[in-house]
C-alpha cells in the first residue's frame, strides 16, 4: 500500500480504543494517518455519513464504488482489516485458540473499560487530570479561559455518568478489587509468556493493551496500583506501544494444552464478574428495562442495561457454537470451573 493509499481513523490519545488500533496497526505493518479530533466533526468537514453511534476511533474506509465509508467498532474492524491485508494476523489459525482470543478481547473491551471509566472519574484527583488532559490532547494551544471551561464540561457531564458503568460508591470495592485481581493474574501470566496466547500478540493482547494504556499510563491511582501490584504489565504496555520489530510465526501460538496455568487465572476473573454481568444484561435487555440489578462477586450491582453488550454475548455464543466438536471440546476442557462456562450456550 503506498503513501497516499494510507489508511485514515481519527481519534484521541486518551482513548483506549484508539491507542488499541494504532498499536496493531503499528504490529501489522499497515500505513495510516491519524487525526486527532472529533469523528463526528471529522466526518462532516469531508463531506462523509456518520456512523451510527459515533465511536473513537472511526475510520474511514474505501468502498468498492469508490467513495468512503466511516466505521468504527474495533473488534469487527480487525477482522476486516485481516481480509484487507495479509500477514502478521493477529488471529490464531486454531479456531480453539481463536475462540479465546476472542474471549480476551471481549472482556477487554467491555469489563477492562469499567476499570478505566471508574479510575477516571470516580476520585477527584482522577477527574481534575482527566479534565485537564483530555480537551488539550485535542488542542495544546487552547486558551485558559476554555480551557477551564471545557475542564468543568467534561468533568461534570463524565462524573455524571458513572452509573452508566455501574461505577457508584457501592460497587467501586468490587471493581477496585478486580482491578487488582486482573493486575495479579496478568503478572503472573507474563512471568511464563511475552503475550496471553504465547510468543506473539493476539486481538486480545491488544485488547488489554488499549485499556491499560489509560489505567498505566494516563489515570494517576491505577497507575499507582499497577505500578505497586504489576510492574511486569506496566513494561508490557510499554513493549505493546509499538510491536513493530516483532518477527511472528505460527509456532509462536502455543496450543491451548500447553497453555500456563496462569491462563486460568485470567479466565477465572473473566467468569466472577464479566459472566454474570453479562448474563444480567442480556436478561434486562430482553425484558426490556432500561436498569439491570444483581449480584457480582457479592455485592449489589446496578447499571444502565447496554443493548450493545447484549450483542457481544450472542456474537461470543455464536463462536463458540461455530466451533466444532474437536475444538469445543479443547476450548470447554479449558472453561470448566472458571465460570466463564456460564455464559455459554451449547445449541
């Protein structure tokens, strides 16, 4: 792909899911240009239909008719991009690996976020660098005066949304202690492997890797805890920055048997608080409440009900009910007693 055939996203450096894509963008070797900025705002200088909702990063992709089409989503946008260009995959050829890949970059997207939405905003130290940092990554050169506004925008209308997560007073233990817990098995995994799926990365390494950029690199208390808990993981976010150099092959897939115990580990917090959190949305989404309510690792969870979420549990069911009998049988070997078997479906 030449120069002017680069791929064009736009995005900001405290988004997680920004700094996913350009970091496998970086492993894959495939040309882009970043914006820094506002998609929607994007979108309409050029001319170009939003996507539907607006998401960062969104990209701007050719369609066969030649025009452009802005998309965003990562999880689908890797999978496309796979189709685009060939080499350096970040998806297993083993369809049980792939499975778990997938499982990773799942629980990554959508329970590590918790982490990094909690710390951000739910102490207010977090909030005031938050509320500093974000609208001058967008504009170094804003000034004082709008800034300061723009800091009291972002921090009430963000703080305002911590429920949205689930992130309240009440349940701030539980995930504080999953914080901690993840951290734990990460470290633990990294002392037998340089990724989660053996010696070379996966959408899910990935995954993570756009979390814990925020939660090790740009939030002050959970850097602090990772730091104190993780000090393998915080070189690992750093090493994950740019995989450029990496020279993959496909010996470097370690099979699920001979995966580390430490695997587990992470499959385990996987099954305490992703599972039922999962299961308890899918279950408001179809009864049609805006709310869910339950119980997660103990304590009373309560949240705004995530129609998306719901999705991600039919898209996870549907893999694993692709898998055949061989495979599901690797992959449930694996599961059983993590929890993560609870929120799977066999027909």
């Amino acid at each position: 792909m030449s120069v002017q055939h680069r791929l064009e996203l736009v995005g900001a450096p405290a988004s997680p899911y920004t700094q996913k894509m350009l970091a496998l963008l970086r492993y894959r070797h495939i040309p882009y240009a970043v914006s820094w900025g506002q998609p929607g705002e994007f979108c309409e200088s050029r001319g170009i239909a939003k996507p539907r909702p607006v998401l960062m990063p969104t990209f701007l992709l050719e369609e066969a008719g030649g025009g452009v089409e802005a998309v965003c989503d990562s999880t689908p946008i890797i999978r496309r991009l796979e189709d685009m260009f060939t080499g350096r995959s970040v998806l297993p050829a083993d369809p049980a690996l792939a499975f778990v890949d997938y499982l990773i970059e799942d629980f990554a997207d959508e329970w590590c976020t918790r982490y990094m939405f909690h710390y951000r905003w739910h102490r207010q130290r977090d909030a005031e660098n938050a509320g500093t940092l974000l609208p001058l990554g967008m504009d170094v050169s804003l000034a004082s005066e709008t800034l300061q506004q723009a800091r009291r925008f972002i921090t009430d209308r963000q703080v305002g949304r911590l429920y949205v997560v689930g992130s309240s007073d009440i349940t701030a233990p539980v995930i504080e202690a999953s914080y901690r817990r993840f951290l734990q098995a990460m470290e633990s995994h990294l002392q037998s492997q340089q990724f989660m799926l053996g010696a070379r990365p996966g959408a899910g390494d990935f995954g993570l890797f756009g979390q814990l950029s925020q939660l090790v690199g740009f939030d002050p208390t959970p850097r602090e805890i990772a730091r104190e808990v993780a000090p393998r993981v915080v070189a690992w976010v750093d090493l994950m920055q740019d995989q450029s150099g990496h020279q993959p092959d496909d010996s470097q897939w370690l099979p699920l048997q001979e995966q580390p115990a430490s695997l587990r580990s992470l499959l385990v917090e996987i099954g305490r608080v992703y599972a039922p959190a999962q299961l308890l949305n899918a279950r408001a989404v179809e009864a049609g409440e805006k709310t869910w309510a339950g119980e997660i690792d103990g304590a009373l969870w309560t949240q705004q009900t995530f129609p998306y979420q719901a999705k991600c549990l039919k898209w996870t069911n549907e893999r694993y009910r692709a898998l055949g009998a061989g495979d599901r049988s690797r992959v449930d070997s694996l599961l059983a007693g993590t929890g993560v078997e609870s929120m799977l479906v066999q027909s």
